[in-house]
C-alpha cells in the first residue's frame, strides 16, 4: 500500500499571537512564547507549534526565538508558499 502515515506527537499549538505596535519590542512576545513553551514542558509536550505567513514581520521574531519550518508537517505540504508551519 501506498498510504501515507504521520507520527503523532503531542504539541501546543498557539493559535493566535498579536501585540499591538506600541508594545512590541518591548519582550511582551518573546515572554509569551516562553510561556508556551513552559506549559508545553510541563506536561511533556514534543514541541511548540504555529502557523506564519512568510510575508508576515513577525515571521523573523519566530525565527529569531529558535522556531524553524517543521519539515514533517502535514499542512506545510499543502499550503501554498506563502504560510509555514513552524515548531521549536
């Protein structure tokens, strides 16, 4: 058979991160993907998931909090090139 099968792993996914222009580059984000990315610790998560537009300005602020394209997603096969699935 030719079906393809994906590995399940647990993950938090964060849906929707937004700060309003006048607080960015004050850490606000980068605290609230720690945070994340401490729930996801605390209960034995694999990784910490979101979805980015590549033409998106906050695409580098992932980036640059050690998030990276999530090669083995499904949707990032699927998509078209201008979203990404990234995880840490």
């Amino acid at each position: 058979e030719n079906a393809m099968t994906y590995q399940t792993e647990a993950s938090l996914y964060v849906h929707e991160l937004q700060v309003v222009e006048e607080m960015q580059g004050r850490g606000l984000g980068r605290h609230l993907m720690r945070v994340a990315e401490s729930i996801a610790e605390e209960y034995d998560m694999d990784k910490v998931m979101l979805t980015v537009f590549t033409f998106n300005p906050a695409f580098g602020f992932y980036e640059r909090q050690g998030y990276s394209e999530d090669i083995g997603a499904h949707s990032n096969r699927v998509l078209r090139n201008e979203s990404l699935e990234l995880s840490k």
